[in-house]
C-alpha cells in the first residue's frame, strides 16, 4: 500500500522563491485541475510540502535538501524527470 504515487523534489535558493514556487503550484494545480493542495512547513525553515494526495511536492533550501537527501531514503523510485 502506498501513501502518493509521485514526489517532485525542487530546491529554492531562497524563502522567497521557495514561497513563490509553493503558490504557483497550488495556484495553478487548482485551476487546471481543480485540486486543492495542502501546504505543511514554512520557508524559514528550509522545507514545505504540498500535499495533492497522489503528488507531493518538497520545496527545500539548499542545506536542507543535502541534510534529508530525499533522493537517497527513495532511491528505489523511479525518476521520471531530472533537471539541474
């Protein structure tokens, strides 16, 4: 049993961009796809999560991205995508 289907992990390089990915996405998921997404954590601290029940979206600073390695705990996943 599963709890998501898909992880997208991104990185911000700052609170403000990290804020600004975090309402994009839940402004345009809603819109395109009438679903609401939930935000958990805050940019000051380096992570928030946006829940859309089968997507997660991880939005980490720099140091906290290195610290948790996501990629690491999951490397059995399969990724679909990689942009640097």
């Amino acid at each position: 049993m599963s709890f998501t289907d898909y992880f997208v992990i991104c990185t911000g390089t700052s609170d403000r961009m990290i804020d600004a990915l975090a309402k994009s996405v839940i402004e345009d998921i809603r819109s395109k796809f009438k679903k609401k997404g939930k935000q958990q954590g805050f940019s000051r601290d380096g992570w928030v999560i946006v829940d859309f029940g089968d997507i997660i979206l991880h939005l980490f600073s720099p140091d906290q991205r290195d610290f948790y390695q996501l990629e690491e705990l999951w490397e059995d996943g399969k990724v679909l995508l990689r942009l640097q």
